[in-house]
C-alpha cells in the first residue's frame, strides 16, 4: 500500500467537483488522520476517487456520481465496479469483495440514527453503527438498499429494486422489500420456499 503525502493542496478546479461529504472527508485526509489507500490500485479508477483514502485491490471500477461517505473504513476488492449515483456510507466499516457488481443509484449504509428518546429529537440522539460485508461475486442490481449490519452472502443476486434487512445466504437470488428469497442460481429451489 503506498501512502499518501499528509498535506495535499486540492486544486480549484478539484474543490468544485466534490460533494460537500466528499469534500469532507478529503479534507480529514489532508489534516493529521493517516491516510491508508492504495494510491493507484488501478489505472480504471478515475484520478478524483484515488485520495479518498479508501483500500482498493486492482481493476476496481467506480463510475461518476459514486458519493462515500467515511471512505478511510471501505475496502473494495480487485475487479469490483460501482455504478453512477450509488452513495456508500462506511462509518462502521464496509468491506466490498472481489468481482462485486454494484449497479447504479444504490444505498449502502453503515449507521442508523438512535431515536428511542421521545424527549430529544432524532438528529441529536446520535449513532448506532453495525458494518456491512458483500462477499465476492454477488451482483446488486440497480436502486437497492443495504441497510446497516448486512452480510451478503458469496455469489449472491439481489434484484433490481430490494432492500435487505438482514444477512442473505450465497448463491441465491433475493427480491423485494423487504428482501426475500426467490430463487437460486443454478434453478433449483432454495430450501426457504
Ligand atoms: C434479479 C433478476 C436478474 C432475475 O431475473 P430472472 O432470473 O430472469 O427472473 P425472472 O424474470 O424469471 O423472475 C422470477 C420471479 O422473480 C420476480 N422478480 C424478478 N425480478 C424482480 C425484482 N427486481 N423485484 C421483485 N420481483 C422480481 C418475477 O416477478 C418472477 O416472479 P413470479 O415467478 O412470481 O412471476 C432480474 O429480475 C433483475 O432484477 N435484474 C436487474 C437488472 C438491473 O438492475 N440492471 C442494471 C444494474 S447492473
């Protein structure tokens, strides 16, 4: 893993081009926190998504519009791809695998606000944190939602549109909201149907 130099002047051109998220924790990254990314995993990953600070393997893949929010706790690994308007929130920790296919304008989310205080409003109640893990080659099709705790089991399809609440096993394929089994890949009925 190479290391990033501890300062980094962000040209003009670069301040305008990121969310104010991004911009964020770009700025952490030039401040005193380490920074631990791979400066070039890849020559596919664009220039402005290399100082993120997240860990990336080789032939990742993130398109224009992917938002990370606490990239310094997202590790992805070799040849995984992230669609366009796909927003990622890595507070507890997300590890993305190998050969993940991510499809575009996806929620993958780390943290939950507290909100069992009636007395408080939520936005001051603070954070539960619970990490989210996708194995290697499972493919989430477009506009789904992975909440805070998830693990997506190895080889695993999630349809277009679902949103997983809880842990889904390998090698099957998962619909709905929320999410449930539908199938397995090789067509043979899943166990849970
Ligand atoms: C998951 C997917 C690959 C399944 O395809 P498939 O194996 O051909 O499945 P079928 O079309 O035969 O559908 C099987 C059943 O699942 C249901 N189903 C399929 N996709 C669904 C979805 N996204 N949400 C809810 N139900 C779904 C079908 O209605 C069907 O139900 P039925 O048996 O009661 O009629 C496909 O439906 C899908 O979601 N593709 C994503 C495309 C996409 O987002 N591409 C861009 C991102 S890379």
């Amino acid at each position: 893993m190479d290391r990033l130099p501890k300062t980094m002047v962000l040209g003009h051109r670069q301040r305008r081009s990121l969310a104010p998220t991004e911009m964020h924790d770009r700025l952490r990254l030039s401040g005193s926190c380490p920074a631990r990314v791979a400066a070039s995993g890849s020559d596919l990953v664009p220039e402005r998504y290399k100082f993120y600070g997240y860990r990336h393997g080789l032939g990742v893949r993130i398109l224009r519009g992917v938002i990370t929010h606490h990239p310094l706790k997202l590790t992805i690994g070799d040849n995984s791809g992230i669609s366009s308007g796909t927003q990622i929130n890595a507070a507890a920790g997300i590890a993305i695998g190998k050969g993940v296919l991510i499809g575009p304008n996806c929620i993958i989310w780390s943290q939950n606000h507290r909100y069992q205080s009636l007395d408080k409003e939520i936005r001051g109640q603070g954070y539960e944190y619970s990490p989210v893990n996708i194995e290697d080659d499972v493919w989430i099709a477009a506009s789904c939602v992975i909440l805070p705790g998830v693990t997506l089991g190895k080889g695993f399809i999630f349809a277009a549109g679902a949103v997983a609440t809880k842990p889904l096993p390998p090698g099957v394929i998962a619909a709905g909201v929320p999410a449930r089994v539908i199938g397995r890949r090789d067509g043979l009925t899943p166990p849970q149907l």
